[in-house]
C-alpha cells in the first residue's frame, strides 16, 4: 500500500498548485520518475485511477511519466557518473556495491 501513499501524495500537490492558479479541474499530470524511486509506474497508474476516479478535479486527467537520470556518487573509489540503471555498477571500479549514494542532476550544475 506504499504507492497508494505516494499517489495521494501527488494528487494533494497537484490540487494544491492548480487551485492555487485558478483552475477548475487537472487534465493532465507530470511525475517524473527517477531510478532511485522504489515504487513502480505500473502500481502509481493503478492507484491514480482509483483515486481520479473518484474525484471531480482529477476525473479522466492523464498520467505523464518522466523518467530522468541521476547522479550517482560510487561510494568505494568516489567516481561520480549518471545513470539511469535502478543499481547502478560504478564505470570506474566496476564495484557493484549496491551503495551509491544518489541525487538528481537538477540539483547539480549539468
Ligand atoms: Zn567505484
């Protein structure tokens, strides 16, 4: 029930921002999605139409899934690289460490 979560999550925030511009209604929803994410897309479009459904603002809105590399930091040998692999193998050291630390690249400079 982890997505149901972070689907109401998304919701709130959108209703938030779109209410606060004036608008009566969503038709469409932009979630970007990075590998560090540890919900799938599949079970977010799953719980977002049970949720729209069910909700006059959102009621046939459309789900737009971007997915965005991130900078990963490998924690043996210090490399950084971006990546867009779940569990990422650092290109440096090759370790698999299955320990890097991550961010998203619109947090750092390109
Ligand atoms: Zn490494």
């Amino acid at each position: 029930m982890h997505e149901l979560g972070i689907t109401q999550g998304i919701i709130d925030r959108a209703r938030e921002a779109a209410q606060a511009n004036g608008a009566l209604r969503v038709t469409d929803l932009f979630v970007t999605m990075t590998p560090a994410a540890d919900f799938t897309q599949d079970s977010i479009e799953m719980y977002f139409e049970m949720l729209a459904g069910e909700d006059e603002f959102f009621r046939g809105a459309t789900l737009h899934f971007d997915h965005q590399p991130v900078a990963a930091t490998c924690l043996t040998c210090s490399d950084e690289f971006s990546t867009d692999a779940p569990q990422p193998a650092c290109p440096q050291c090759r370790c698999w460490c299955n320990s890097t630390r991550r961010r998203r690249w619109s947090s750092s400079p390109m």
